[in-house]
C-alpha cells in the first residue's frame, strides 16, 4: 500500500506544480488584461467587439465543416521537440491564455468592466476568478493526464474521428453563440 501511494504522489506533485506554474503565467496575462481594460476604458475597447462577428462566423463555418468530417490535410503539423523545464510550463500558460484571450476577451472584458464599476477590487477579482477557474481546469487535466496517460492516450486515439467530429460541432454552436452575443447580448446573464 505504501509504494502504491508512494508511486501516486510523486506524479502529481509535479502535475501540481506544472499546473500551478502554468496557472501563473495564464493569471499574469488575464491581470494584464483586466489592467488595459481598466486603463483603456470600455470606449477604447468598444470596437473590439466587432470581432465576435468574425471570430464567430470562422467558428461556425470551420466547426459545421469538421463536424461533418472535412479535415485539411495543413490541420496536423508536427511540433518540434519541447523543453520540459519548469520556465517552458509558465510559458505555456503565458501562450494558453494568449491564445484563449482571442476567443473569451470580449466576454472577459464585459464581465471585468461590470466589475470595474462597482469597484477596482471587484473587476480584478473577477479577473483573478476567471484565471483561477482556467488553471483549475489545466490542473484537473494535467493531474489525470500523469495518473494514467498511457490508458487515456490510448481510449482517445481509438475514438478520434468521433472527438473531432464532435469537437467541431461544438465548435459550430459556440461560433453560433458568439454571433447571437454580438447582436443581441444575453441580458439574463451579462448586460450588452
């Protein structure tokens, strides 16, 4: 029982630490953007907007492709070998959160300027909750992923085709909901 513990512990003590860095640099780059938000204010920011059309409609359109098993050939690329060090996992997260901010940073910015208004400790809070909340999916994620990557790696590789199909109508749905966003808002939720 001892080694089995012993065997389980070692593996996700590093998971958490890689996901605690990562998690790090992804906070360093949603604080970064709550600050320009703050900084720039809500008119500034206005026409950023616009891009929830496009980004939507690139959504739909790739997302109703894929979902209906069209796959370019440019879609696989072979990554380079990457450096495993402790600085490579924080970038990563620097890079992750780059990358989702063009995808969220519209309702990342009205969620952080409705905070704003109430007070700056509010919108950075909000900032800092919606870091945490993405961390704590790449942690949950990494945790798994060092507890049993060779079963996971190989469930998925034999499904595949069916997760890319329906990776690519999820896409669709949330190019669909980008597009509703834009033009009519989800005043329930978040006011326009």
């Amino acid at each position: 029982m001892n080694g089995l513990v012993s065997r389980i512990r070692q593996p996700l003590v590093r998971a958490a630490l890689l996901s605690a860095l990562a998690g790090l640099g992804m906070t360093l780059v949603y604080v970064g953007l709550a600050g320009t938000t703050a900084f720039l204010g809500a008119q500034a920011l206005a026409d950023i907007a616009v891009l929830e059309v496009v980004v939507g409609s690139v959504f739909l359109l790739t997302g109703g492709a894929m979902a209906a098993g069209w796959k370019p050939s440019w879609s696989t690329i072979q990554l380079p070998a990457r450096e495993r060090s402790l600085t490579g996992f924080f970038l990563f997260g620097v890079l992750y959160a780059a990358a989702a901010a063009g995808c969220t940073a519209p309702l990342f910015i009205a969620v952080v300027l409705q905070g704003i208004s109430v007070g700056p400790v509010l919108g950075v809070g909000a900032a800092v909750s919606y870091a945490l909340g993405m961390s704590t999916i790449l942690a949950v994620v990494t945790g798994v992923t060092a507890l049993g990557s060779a079963s996971i790696t190989a469930t998925l590789n034999a499904y595949t085709g069916q997760i890319y199909r329906i990776a690519g109508g999820l896409l669709a749905v949330s190019g669909i909901a980008e597009i509703y966003y834009f033009f009519y808002g989800f005043p329930e939720v978040i006011p326009q």
